[in-house]
C-alpha cells in the first residue's frame, strides 16, 4: 500500500510582490492530520506562503500539489477552509454573523441555494466557535477576538479536511484564543490537517506537531514546537547554520 | 388619484417607476458593500455615448445605451483587474470620456443637438412609451433574478473576494455578471431619473436602510422598498406639482436617508440597553455604537 498522499505539498516555492522577491525556495509539507505552524518576524514570507498555498499568490517557480493535485487542476476547494488574515476594513454594507458564516458554505453549494443541512453545517460551525447566540448580531459590532472566530466559523461551515490559517490569533482576546483551541483540537481529532500562520504559539502549542520557521522567504529550521521555546520571535538568535541547513526541505526525517 | 390613474401616460410611467425602484436599489447594494459607490454614476456617463450613438445610427437609444452602458462596465472592471492605473484615475477618465462623447457623436447626427440629450440626462418617466415600458419590465425582471437569485454568491463575492475565490465560486464571472447588470439597471433606470441621477436612486435606498438595518438581507430588503416608496411618491408629486419626476424622487430618497438617520440613534440605544444583561458583550458593543454615531 502506498503511503497516503500529503494535503500540502509545496516544492521550490518561489514568488515575487510588486518585484520584490517574497519566497526564494520554499518546501512545505502537511501530512494528512498533521497541524503545522508558520512562524517567523513579519516580513518573513509566512503570509505569502499561506497565499501561494490557496493560490492567491501565483508562483513563479516551485511545484505546488494540493491533496495530490497540482493546484492549477485542483478544484476541490469544499475540502479546504482559509482564514484570510482578518481585514480591518468592514464591507461598505452590514452583515450579520450568520450570512457571513453562511458564505463558507458556498464551498459545497457553488451555485445552488442553501438547502437544510447547509443550514445545519452552519449552525455547528456557530455552536463550535461560542458564536451561535451572537448569529443575528452585525460583524461590525464584534469585538476584534469575535470577529475572528467568526471567519473561523466560515472556514469550518464547509466542512473542510485541511484548515488553513492566517494570523488566527492576531488581536484575538485570551478568552477567544481558548475557544479557538478548544475548536482546532475537535477538528484534528476528526482527522482534520491544519497549517497556520502565528506569531506566538501561545494556548495553541500543544496542538502542533511541527512548527516551520521562515526567515526571509526561505526555511530556516523545522522542529518540534516544544524544542522552539521563545523562538518564535528570535528566529535569528536560534539554532546551528549547519543543522538549519540540512533541514531546509521542510520534512521531517 | 383615479384622475391620474385614468391616463395611460401615467399608468406606463408609474409601472417604469415601480420597476426601477425595486431592482435599482438590488444592484446598488452590492456596490455599496464593494464600496464602489459611485460606479453607476461611471456606467451613466458612459451610457450616453451609447444614447448618442443611438441617434447616430437611427436606432433605438435605449438599446445602444445598454449596449454601450455594458461594454464600459466590462471595461471598468478589466481595469480593476489588471489595471497598474489607479481605480479612481481609471473611473474618471471613463466619465469625461463618456459625457464628451455623447455629446460629440449626438451634434454629428442629422438634426442633432446636445438638447436631445437632456430627456435621457435628466429623465422623462411621463413620456414612456409602449415599447419603453416592455423594455423597462423585461430588463427589470433579468436583474431582479441575476441580484436576488445569485445574491449569497454576490454577497460573498463583494464581501471578501479572496475568501469567495478560494471557496471555488467563479468569482471573475459573478463580477463580470454584477458590472453587466449595474450597466443594464443604469440604462433602464435612465428613463426614469435620468442618467446623472441613476447612480442616487441605487446608492442612496441602501445608504438610508442601512441606519437601522444589521444584516445583509434586511438592509436588501428594506432598501427595495424604499426604493419603490420614493419612485412612485415621486412620480406621484411630479404629477401633481408639476415638477421634474427624476429631481423629485432623488430629494424625496435624500428625505428618507435623513429621516432613517435620526431614527438609528433611539434605535441604536434601544439595542445597547437589550444587549445589557450580558455585560461584556452589551459594553463592548455599546462603546462601539457610541464611537460610530
């Protein structure tokens, strides 16, 4: 039997923003029910490479397999739920936290209406995220950890297997930081696979296999979370040359 | 009112007035949530060339307009995409082109002057004729189910379009379908209010709902009615006063932007004390009602 093919394979990554060279080689892997965390200083190409990954940022070199299909064929994005990184600019019209959350669930539904069970998944994703008592209430009047999870809840009314997010604990509270692990931990027991952008580990660290650090648009080491400490925030200061070297693919041995 | 109901100039105006009361503000919703504004008032000037053209040719102006009208929407929203120009650089050089123009092509025509334009700049909703208002009911009808129909995948599209491409949703399509349905309401609704006055009567419905709304689909709903209050109203006092319909409708929308303003404080109070009893939450949102009025 063949081993099971990677969620996210990423081979050579390289992309560019407004001429500026943002990732210079990068090699990312996400094992089916693996959660692997992005870190690094800002500027390091973490968002760029959650953006490749989704296909938001074109790749101008590298190999890119998303459930083992090259994402220029891939068309199955009901399996995938993002978390854009939140946008401070609220839409020009309100909107309640229910028709936000039910936008996820297009993912299935393309074209047709929301049917019961679309309502359903909804509602779970609402439950899930502490946020069903709030569903009528407009996004506007949310505080920045609410609005969170509530693009949380969208990603998730899809149902997906691989959760990809970006910064999801930027100006997210403590409260709505625990709610957020409680709700990941849930998804990796359903055998979800998560990849997502961080600053500090903070109350995710024990949910994370493997902890991928960028530094200026490459790989700089990949660990264990529990082996990192503090340096999240210090890349620079961490390890040996050699050994991030030897390491630069991005796998595990 | 039955004196005015028994011309059937009225009638065929009172129908066009419904018609675009009810789609215009469908459509401007979604751009105000882009808050692309003012981007009827782009595909209006643009829309008289296609009036012009039109006379030109000796054909009908409304369809050259929609014509016109659609092809310039295509093409802002082309610019959108791939434009290195800048947005509103873009837009503006769409209006003045589109206003010289028009003006251009209508004094080339036999007989032409820039006075033929003033019907469609400003609007003429009591003389619709009979083919006018087929032409308004059908065009109506096609936008109505293009933004009531699509109007989840829209309201994504408009609310996050990264988001809304990574679910899969053709969003270059739905794009494309919402800038050909602004262009095709801004040629229907020209009869009524006017091309220089289309883009209020798809802006400013939704602008005066959204004071007291708190969802999408209220601030929709509530918008095509008001929408439909203030054409025929509108129309109605045009009747009556014997003053311009399109002016008419425009200051009376304005009316009730200002009226629904004033209602949104009490409103907004009423909410923050409801929202009380959970203390976190009610302050939260409480301070944030107070910073936003």
């Amino acid at each position: 039997m063949s081993p099971p093919e990677p969620v996210i394979s990423l081979r050579g990554g390289t992309a560019s923003l407004g001429g500026h060279s943002v990732l210079r080689g990068v090699d990312l892997t996400v094992e089916p029910g693996e959660v692997v965390a992005l870190l690094g200083a800002n500027g390091s190409g973490k968002s760029t490479t959650v953006r490749a990954v989704v296909g938001q940022v074109p790749l101008t070199e590298g190999e890119l397999r998303l459930f083992g299909t090259p994402l220029r064929r891939f068309r199955q994005w009901r399996r995938v739920g993002y978390v854009p990184q939140r946008s401070t600019a609220a839409a020009g019209v309100p909107a309640t936290v229910r028709e936000v959350v039910s936008a996820g669930r297009l993912a299935r539904t393309r074209l047709r209406p929301l049917g019961r069970a679309d309502k359903e998944a909804v509602h779970r994703a609402l439950r899930l995220i502490g946020m069903d008592e709030l569903a009528g209430q407009s996004v506007n009047a949310l505080s920045g950890g609410q609005h969170q999870r509530v693009l949380i809840a969208r990603a998730l009314a899809a149902e997906p297997e691989l959760l990809i997010m970006d910064e999801p604990l930027a100006g997210v509270d403590i409260n709505s930081q625990r709610v957020l692990a409680e709700a990941l931990r849930k998804q990796t027991a359903d055998g979800a696979s998560v990849l997502l952008v961080l600053h500090e580990l903070g109350p995710l660290a024990p949910l994370i296999d493997r902890a991928v650090v960028l530094e200026r648009g490459r790989v700089q080491r990949v660990d264990h979370p529990e082996r990192l400490h503090d340096v999240a925030c210090h890349p620079q200061d961490s390890g040996h040359p050699e050994a991030s070297a030897r390491i630069e693919t991005g796998l595990l041995p | 009112m039955s004196e005015m109901l028994s011309y059937e100039f009225m009638q065929r105006a009172l129908l066009a007035a419904l018609m675009v009361g009810v789609a215009a503000p469908t459509v401007g919703v979604y751009l105000v949530q882009r808050r692309q504004a003012i981007m009827g008032d782009g595909i209006g000037h643009v829309a008289l060339t296609g009036v012009a053209l039109g006379f030109l040719l000796n054909q009908s102006p409304v369809w050259s307009a929609v014509l016109v009208a659609t092809l310039g929407s295509i093409g802002m929203e082309l610019i959108r995409w791939y434009g290195k120009t800048r947005g509103d650089l873009a837009l503006a050089l769409l209006f003045y082109g589109g206003m010289a123009g028009g003006v251009m092509l209508v004094n080339l025509s036999e007989g032409g002057s820039t006075a033929n334009l003033v019907t469609f700049l400003f609007g003429s909703v009591t003389t619709v004729s009979e083919s006018d208002i087929v032409t308004v009911v059908s065009l109506s009808v096609l936008v109505l189910l293009i933004t009531l129909g699509l109007r989840r995948q829209l309201f994504a599209v408009c609310q996050d379009e990264e988001f809304a491409r990574v679910t899969g949703l053709p969003v270059r399509l739905l794009n494309l379908l919402l800038a050909v349905t602004a262009a095709v309401t801004v040629t229907v609704s020209m009869r009524v209010v006017g091309l220089l006055l289309v883009s209020a009567l798809m802006v400013i419905p939704v602008a005066a709902a959204q004071q007291v709304t708190r969802g999408f689909a209220t601030t929709l709903g509530l918008a095509m009615g008001l929408g439909v209050l203030v054409t025929l109203s509108g129309t109605v006092t045009s009747y009556h006063a014997d003053v311009p319909a399109g002016a008419s409708i425009v200051l009376l929308a304005i009316a009730v932007f200002v009226l629904m303003t004033a209602l949104a404080v009490p409103l907004a109070r009423g909410r923050a004390k409801r929202a009380e009893p959970e203390p976190r939450e009610g302050s939260e949102e409480e301070r944030r009602t107070r910073a936003r009025t």
